[in-house]
C-alpha cells in the first residue's frame, strides 16, 4: 500500500511577528486536527522578500525531500516557494 502520510514543511514569515505565527500555529492544530498523522518536517521563519524565501525553500526541501505539502501564509511565500 502507498504511504499517504502528509508531510509538511510551513513557512511562517518574518521572525517576531506574531499575525504569521498565528496562522502556522492555527495551520498546525487544524492538520493535527483533521489528519493526525501528518507530520510537520519544518516550520522556517524569514524576512518577506520573494528572492529570499525561494532560497530558504530550496535549501529546506534539499534538506526535506519527502515533503508532500508546503504551506504558506501569503501569496509572496507561494511565489518564493514556486520559484
């Protein structure tokens, strides 16, 4: 049988924030929530510039490589992430 189990990695946002945290720390409670035994691989906290969080992503899912889901708080992290 194929292992559906989710794996993610969560970007946050800026570090110190609190309106980002809140949304992974909502994000992660509503996984945990509804699939149980999703797995949160990394949550990364970084300044809000596109070019920066395309670096983080790639480092993170270089270091990641069974992520299955990524979650974003904002349309700026997507664009990081899909670069």
């Amino acid at each position: 049988a194929k292992d559906r189990t989710a794996r993610v990695v969560m970007f946050c946002g800026r570090p110190g924030v609190i309106w980002p945290k809140l949304r992974c720390d909502a994000a992660e409670a509503r996984l945990k929530e509804k699939a149980p035994n999703a797995q949160i691989l990394a949550e990364k906290y970084h300044q809000m510039d596109r070019a920066v969080v395309a670096d983080q992503a790639g480092n993170t899912l270089q270091a990641f490589p069974q992520t299955t889901w990524v979650f974003n708080n904002t349309d700026l992290q997507a664009k990081g992430v899909i670069d």
